[in-house]
C-alpha cells in the first residue's frame, strides 16, 4: 500500500456518486479527441483513475461539473506523463514542447493546433471559459501556465544540479502540480466562483495553500517510488532528506507530520471565517458560497487518501513506463482532413 493513504486525515471523505457512469463518459471524450486511440491508451487512462480523484474531490459537483473537473485534469496528466518521458531533455525542448499548450490560453487562443493534445485542450478550454467570469477565466488561465511553465523550471533545476530548500521547493511545487486548478474547479464544478477580492482574504489565502501543500506534499509521498525509478528529483522526500540529513523513512514521517501541522491551520482558520465575512463585507451570497468553498477544499483533502487506495497510477512504480507500452504519443501531429473543393 502506498505510504500517504495511512495518513489520519481529520476531515471526512465522500465520493460522488456518479463516479463510474462519470468514467465511462471522459474515455468516450478522451476517444472523441483522440487522446485515447487504441485499447493500450484506454487501459492506461482508466489505470490513471482521473474520474475517481475528482469524484472524491468533489463529491458534491452537478454531473456536468465533475465532466468538466475530469476531463480538465486529464489533459493535464497527458502533458505530464509527456514531460515525464521527457525528464533528461534541456530546458529550451521542454519550452518548445509546451509552446502550443502555453498559446491556447494566451489572448486570442490557438486557432491551429498543430497536436492531438493541444487541440484537445483548444476543446477542452472553450468549455471551461463559456459562461465563466472574467476573474475566474483569468485566474484558471494563470494556474494553468503555471502549471504548464514549472516543466522549464524544474527542468533548469535539474540542469543546474543546485540543492533545493524545503522553502524553494514548496514555492516551485505549488505551481508545477495540478492542484490550483483543482482548487478552481472547487468553484466551477459546484455552481459558484469567488472573486478575486473574497479569495484575497488573508485567512482564505492561507487556507487555499495549505490545500495545495497537504495535496502536493501527499502526491509526493506517493509517487516517490515512482519518481525515483525515473530518475526525478522533484520530491519533499528527498529534498527533506538532502536539507536535513533524514533517513527515507524519517523524511516520510516529517511529511506526515507536515500535513498534520497544515490540517490543524486550516481548522483554525476555518474558525476564523464567519468573522472575517464581516470584517470585509460580504454579501450573504458571497458568504455563503465562501462557506461552501472551504468545505469543498476540507471534503477534496478528506477524499485524497482513498482516491490513492484504489488507483493504480502508482503501482508498478518500478517500471514506471512499462504502463505505456502499447499507446500512442498525445503529442503526434494532429491530422486534418482536407476540405473537399
């Protein structure tokens, strides 16, 4: 069993319960656009479980929400398994790998994807910003480069061999993992979006990264298997070990005891929000839908545990690659049919 999934969690985990009709339906999408070809890549997309890591994360969504929550992180895990098999490649080929991905989400889009996945996510992004208000598309398209440039960050730290801080690395780590933008769907998905001025809030602030650290830090647990036999050094286990002369197993229980320290914050700074609602003058919609927020975040944290006992993303984590014998290259140049004249 992996190491994170014994993690006490104090908050409670709940799963929608949607989830397989849910599964069903992002590989009928991800077959509509060509990300799943064959049976080796329906394989390895349901062994990647991302219909049950947002059905426990958002326990709670409309059936369209979770559709929208599940295919958002699947174009996200796409480009990461790409990076991954990419991992000793320079800085300047990570850059021009993501060139298409960062243009989607630039004024203007991508008006000729050139790849299956950067069309893919051509689709994928005019369903996210139809409807959605303009702070809420501008601040999903900031997590998403951020997401998308930490591959020429963490690829430059690899080339520059220089030691990582705890500190460093948690700053890097927050925008190289998809949970910001899970954060988002946390609104999204559940019929709501906070402006910037509610998710600005001191309190609020905090409670959103200690979210993101006790999710990243947990995925890092998980995956250190995994990331070792690919040779990543992107890890909190092995940069507590490096900054602080930690055994494996002593690094893995200073992160256990990481994420305890952060869920304890969050509880704390929960107690402070009714207060803090009135102290910057929120309208009871407002305060209602921030209420709900943390919830949602409270209840995403609760459900990561289970989510990792049943996906197997992390099994056979020593041949880390052998999952992708078989498929097709979410990369390959995407082929129009020419127009009849």
């Amino acid at each position: 069993m992996l190491p994170a999934v014994n993690f006490p969690m104090p908050f409670v985990s709940r799963c929608h319960p949607d989830l397989e009709a849910a599964r069903q339906r992002n590989l009928e999408w991800a077959r509509e656009v060509g990300l799943v070809v064959n049976e080796a890549d329906a394989r390895r997309l349901l062994l990647w479980d991302m219909a049950g890591i947002f059905a426990y994360w958002l326990p709670r969504a409309s059936r369209e929400g979770l559709d929208l929550a599940i295919d958002t992180i699947t174009v996200g895990v796409f480009l990461e398994e790409h990076m991954e098999a990419s991992i000793d490649k320079p800085p300047e080929f990570v850059r021009d790998a993501c060139a298409e991905m960062f243009a989607v989400i630039e004024p203007g889009g991508l008006q000729t994807p050139s790849t299956v996945l950067s069309a893919a996510f051509v689709t994928l992004w005019a369903r996210l910003c139809e409807g959605a208000p303009l702070e809420w598309k501008r601040r999903v398209a900031l997590h998403w480069r951020w997401f998308i440039d930490a591959y020429i960050e963490e690829a430059r730290w690899r080339g520059s061999r220089v030691p990582q801080t705890l500190e460093g690395y948690l700053k890097l780590r927050r925008e190289s993992g998809f949970t910001h933008v899970m954060v988002d769907m946390s609104e999204r998905a559940n019929g709501f979006t906070l402006p910037d001025r509610v998710r600005d809030i001191p309190s609020v602030a905090r409670i959103i990264t200690l979210t993101v650290d006790i999710v990243d830090v947990m995925n890092d647990v998980c995956s250190l298997e995994k990331e070792l036999a690919l040779g990543d050094v992107h890890n909190v286990v092995l940069v507590l070990q490096h900054e602080r002369g930690l055994s494996q197993e002593a690094a893995i229980a200073e992160s256990y005891e990481m994420m305890r320290r952060w869920c304890d914050e969050i509880i704390q700074l929960e107690a402070l929000i009714p207060q803090d609602c009135v102290r910057h003058g929120l309208s009871q919609v407002e305060t209602e839908n921030l209420l709900h927020f943390v919830r949602a975040l409270k209840e995403g944290i609760g459900g990561q545990p289970d989510w990792y006992r049943t996906c197997g993303r992390y099994e056979n984590a020593s041949n880390p690659r052998a999952v992708a014998v078989g498929t097709t290259n979410p990369m390959r140049p995407l082929l129009v049919t020419p127009a009849h004249p």
